[in-house]
C-alpha cells in the first residue's frame, strides 16, 4: 500500500499518510541494517571491554547509535522520498500538495527515533547493571540532566538523519545522492570539530550536527569530558530537525507563504540562539578523569 490510496485534505489523511511512511521506513532494509548494526557492536563493545571496574568511555557510546541508526535513517529515508515522488509522477496525480507529502514522509523519523531510545535505555541498564569505571568521576558528581542531555543525543541525532534523508530526497536528484551526503555529513562532523577538542575553545565545535561529548581513552589512561552545554545542543539538534523539515518543504513553490517564510525564519533564529547558548555556557573547560590502570597505552 502506499501513500496515492489516501485522500487527500482533512486530518484524517493526513494521519494516514504520515503512518504508512511510519511503517515503509520501519520495515526498510537500510534502516534495520542500520538499527540492528547498532545493537550488535553494543553488545560486542560490552563483550569484549577489558575492564574490571565497569563499563569505560560510557558517554563516547551514544555515538555507534547515532552513526548506525542514525546514518542508515539518511539512506532510507532519501530513498522513500524519492520513491513517492516517482509513484506520483506515474499516475499524474498525488494526494494533497507536495509540501503536504512531505509533512507526511517527516513521519519515518519515528521509527529511528524509537530505535535511538531503545537503544539509549539498553546502554543504561548495561552501565546500571554492569557499573562504570570509578575513574570517570562525572557520573557522580555532574546534575543528572547534562549526562541524561548527553545521551538522549543519541534518539535525536538518529531522528534528524532520517528528516535529512527526506530533505536529501527533495532536492538531491543524482544517483547515489543520499550516500554521497552520508559522506559528506561524516566529513563536516570530523573535520569541524577535532581541530578544537584539544583547545580552550573546544566549545565552538558545537556548530557540527554530532558533537563529541567524551574523547574516549587517552593514551594515558584517562577520559575527557569536552565543554560546552549539553541539554542546549539538544534543542540546536532538534531546531536542525525541523529546519530539515521545512528545508524539504520549501521545495514545493506553492508552500513559500508568507507565514511558512516567517516559520522558517524563527527556527533559524531559534538554531542560532541554541548553539549560542550551548558554546557559550554550561562548562567552560575541558576535565580530564583520573587515569584507568587498563586503558593505559603500553
């Protein structure tokens, strides 16, 4: 079944619409490669972690979830896009406008969304139940809301690919365009932040859309937490999300209305207004952990 067989004005549709995208993308191939590599480097990561004193690098793990699902949702989501946009042109007909498909196809970030929890909630309960290195002293000591801002990252960073992916199928018409844009995002990600993780101005890197909360192991055994303000890049992340959204939207010449215009000018606004916040409070300094006798180069 998919999206021409629906009416095409009223709630109703519209609902109905936004559903079937729903479910095309939970039952899409990329994406539960994506989702289930995820899982499975988790646990291999779990498995195979030598150390006697809890899970390590707890808060570099929301990461594998965002790349898997996350870049798998880009993929996916480009390619259903695309896919009912060619169905349309078939029949010479669609249901309702194309921003109004497209509000719709925003819908197959839900499914990624919900794979970013589950798979957030699985990475809890492990270092709940398994314990985290005594070392990395922020779990006891940092309020609760910029470690829960840390790794709830993880559900966002996976529900904005797929909205990039619906923007990527709007507007990118070559061949492989959703993969050379999962590229490119890996490169801005990289290249945008590292050369400030080790400086006093590790804050600004938080203009990427993944930023670095944790390096990881040290080659002295220690773990770094990066500045900034977590639960403010949260919302930059979800302002990028909807500016996705009305990215893919805009597409469609008949949505430019004046108040659509002012919509998307306040989300901008309100994106800037995040990442000012977020590289501006919250903590100024990198903090480094004591050493963790494992992890210590040889």
């Amino acid at each position: 079944m998919s999206s021409l067989s629906l009416p095409a004005s009223g709630l109703a549709g519209h609902r109905a619409m936004a559903l079937i995208e729903a479910r095309r993308m939970a039952r899409h191939p990329v994406f539960l490669l994506g989702a289930g590599l995820g899982f499975v480097v988790l646990g291999l990561y779990v498995v195979l972690v030598d150390d006697a004193t809890g899970l390590v690098v707890v808060l570099s793990l929301p990461l594998l979830g965002a790349f898997y699902i996350g870049l798998a949702s880009v993929i996916a989501a480009a390619l259903l896009t695309r896919s009912t946009e060619v169905a349309v042109e078939a029949v010479a007909t669609a249901p309702g406008t194309e921003a109004r498909r497209t509000l719709a196809l925003a819908a197959t970030g839900i499914p990624p969304l919900v794979a970013g929890l589950v798979y957030t909630l699985a990475l809890v309960v492990l270092a709940k139940v398994i314990g985290v290195a005594p070392q990395e002293w922020w779990f006891g000591t940092l309020p609760d809301w910029q470690v829960w801002s840390i790794v709830l990252q993880c559900p966002v960073a996976c529900l904005d690919g797929a909205l990039l992916g619906v923007l990527a199928g709007r507007w990118l018409r070559f061949r492989g365009a959703s993969g050379v844009l999962v590229v490119a995002l890996i490169v801005v990600t990289l290249l945008g932040q590292a050369p400030l993780l080790d400086t006093a101005s590790s804050e600004w890197r938080l203009w990427v859309p993944w930023a670095l909360w944790h390096t990881g192991d040290n080659p002295d055994g220690t773990q770094t937490l990066i500045a900034g303000n977590p639960a403010a890049y949260l919302g930059y992340l979800l302002a990028l999300g909807a500016l996705a959204v009305l990215g893919a939207m805009w597409h469609d010449r008949t949505a430019r209305t004046p108040r659509f215009r002012a919509i998307v000018g306040a989300v901008t606004v309100a994106a800037v207004a995040l990442f000012v916040i977020a590289a501006t409070t919250g903590a100024r300094d990198n903090r480094d952990s004591d050493p963790i006798p494992s992890r210590v180069s040889s």
